[in-house]
C-alpha cells in the first residue's frame, strides 16, 4: 500500500532539490567544496553527486559561477 508521505516526497523532492541547486550555485567556490563535503557525509555519494552535477550544469548554462 501506497503511503500519503510518499506521493508528497515524489511531488516536493524535485522543487526541493531544485530550489538547493539554485541557493548553492549563488555561493562561492570554498563554500560549495565544503557544503558538498557535508552532503556526502551526511547524505552519500549518490546525493552528492547529484548536487554537484546540477550546481555544475547550472554554472555552465547560465554563467552564475563565482570562483
């Protein structure tokens, strides 16, 4: 049986990480390498590769890298 939390979490978690993208691509260099380190800890490797991957293909398609 299908949980209620569950088609919340399929419907939010794509906003949500989007929204997580677009609030760490506008920080500096040293502040996503850290951010990104405690992702990976607190949440795995798959999470935080696919975190930096986004932030990454954000910067390159609309230039709002900061190094």
């Amino acid at each position: 049986m299908k949980r209620r939390s569950d088609e919340v979490y399929s419907v939010t978690e794509p906003k949500r990480h989007r929204c997580e993208v677009e609030f760490v691509a506008k920080q500096d260099g040293q502040w996503i390498k850290e951010f990104l380190g405690k992702v990976k800890e607190k949440r795995g490797f798959e999470s935080y590769k696919k975190l930096r991957d986004d932030v990454k293909k954000l910067w390159m398609n609309n230039g709002t890298g900061k190094n």
